[in-house]
C-alpha cells in the first residue's frame, strides 16, 4: 500500500508513534552531548550517517524491501537528504557544544509551529484548524517559559541557539516536502537520507580533520552506535511512515514531546537538571501537544 492510500490514524494510534518517536529522537541530544567534547560536529555528523545508511541498508536487504529509486525520487531523496540529513546533523552536533540537551531540544520543538505556517503557503489540502492554531501557540508559550534568561544560562550562547532554530526550521520544511510529495516507497528517502547526509559530511570531516578523527574510545563508538542507529534509523523510517497517516502539522508535534526526553536522560546520565521553569513549560507544551492531536 503506497503511503498516500494509507488509513489515517486513531487518536491512540498517533499518540503511540509519537511517543516513540519522540523518546527515541530525544534521547539524541545527550548522545550528542557527551560525544562533542571527544570529536568534531563534522566527523560526529558523518558518522551518524554511515551507521544509519548502514542499518537501513542491512534492514531493507533483509526484508526484501531493497530496491532501486527510480525517476523524481532521485530528486526527492537530495532535498530530504539536505533538509531532514546532512544541514541539521552539523547544525546540532555543532550547536551541541554550546548548549545543554534540554534547551536545544526545546528550541528545536518550534518546528510544529514553523510546519503549521508553511503548511498554509504549501499544503492546500492541510489548512490548520482553530484548535490547531491554539495548541501550537500553547506550545510555544511553553517554550518561551523554559528559555527563559535562567534556562540559558546553564552554557548556552546565541549562536548554539540560532543554530537549534535552523534545525528546527530545516526539519520543518522536510516534514512539509515528505508530506507534500507522498512517496510510494518511504524506503528509498530513509536510506537516500543518510547516505546524502554521509556524502557531503564526509569529505568535508577527512579535509579538516584527517582520519585521525577517527582513533577514538570503546565508549565513544558505543554512544555514536546508538546515535545513529537507535536515535536516527529507527525513529526516522517511524516518522517517515507517519507522514503518509497523519497531517503534517500533527506528525511534527513529535517536536515538541523529544524535550521532555531529552531532559530525563540528561538528567539521570549526565546530571544536567532542569530549572523549575523548564519543568513548568515543559507542562504547558504537552497540553499545547494534547489540544493540537487530539480529535
């Protein structure tokens, strides 16, 4: 069945996907984290992308689902693969220096509301309704609580969050063009993704850094494993396959659940607790999420 004669999805059935999706994208960011000291974002993102180009690829063969894109799908798959790949894996491996998990994952979620804007200018048939509206702006007012002056003043600067609003802004336009496209064979942009992603990053890694880079830690490979398997394969083919069984506005609410993820694992594994603000807006972005999904 292709993605656009798919059946849309109950109200259970989405919440479920979400909070998959979210829990295991959240749990990026202090992957992410702990990782930044030890290697540079370039090298960080092409990694990322060889070991989930890898685990697509080995998951498709096994199944039987390999197969070879044909026609506009080249193209769909550099767009996806520049929007959804390669700029916001340098963009947050970068930024990631500079900022604590919680915070970027927070300003990460404005990408619903960025979606439900260019929904109204790209997606004719996926006008937001008033309950839209007013639960994306409850969620924002959830993130405006928790970056708050204090909730940044835990290492983050200017330019680690501008460059967590790029990312935001560069996920929301590939949730907008996977939406409007509707691929018959989701397969193809989740292994064209990470390949694209592998393919700019890498020469651009082994230029500045060599492959010297490369000569790191047991425990360093593990977390970048589980990086780019755990946290990028697995919820990406998920989301994926959402868009073509929930509105796009819907699907990207996935944004706003990965902060309260990303907060509990920073907290229980690198100790990175969250200000009482952040625990209070965080509250308000989950009604925000509640009214915009809810039936």
């Amino acid at each position: 069945m292709s993605a656009a004669a798919a059946a849309p999805l109950s109200v259970s059935g989405l919440w479920l996907r979400l909070l998959v999706i979210a829990g295991l994208w959240g749990s990026a960011f202090p992957l992410l984290r702990y990782v930044a000291p030890a290697m540079p974002p370039l090298a960080v993102a092409s990694v990322r992308a060889l070991l989930s180009a890898i685990a697509v690829l080995a998951f498709l063969a096994a199944t039987g689902k390999l197969s070879r894109p044909r026609g506009a799908t080249w193209w769909h798959i550099l767009a996806v693969g520049t929007l959804n790949g390669w700029v916001p894996n340098i963009l947050t491996a970068t930024a990631m220096r500079g900022i604590e998990s919680a915070p970027a994952a927070l300003i990460q979620s404005a990408s619903p509301l960025l979606v439900g804007m260019m929904s109204l200018l790209l997606l004719r048939e996926e006008k937001p309704g008033p309950a839209t509206f007013a639960g994306l702006l409850l969620g924002l007012l959830g993130i405006g609580l928790i970056l708050g002056p204090r909730a940044l003043s835990g290492g983050a600067d200017l330019g680690a969050a501008l460059m967590m609003l790029g990312t935001a802004a560069s996920y929301a336009l590939g949730t907008v063009y996977v939406r409007r496209v509707r691929p018959e064979v989701p397969e193809h942009l989740v292994l064209g993704q990470q390949v694209v992603a592998m393919l700019v990053a890498a020469p651009m890694a082994l230029a500045l850094h060599g492959v010297a880079v490369l000569d790191q830690p047991a425990e360093i490979w593990l977390v970048l494993v589980l990086l780019g398997v755990t946290c990028s394969t697995v919820p990406l083919s998920l989301f994926i396959a959402l868009l073509g069984r929930a509105p796009a506005a819907k699907a990207s609410m996935v944004s706003y659940l990965q902060p309260l993820f990303a907060a509990l694992v920073a907290a229980a594994w690198l100790e990175e607790w969250p200000a009482p603000q952040v625990l209070l807006g965080g509250m308000v972005v989950l009604a925000g999420v509640w009214i915009t999904t809810r039936r």
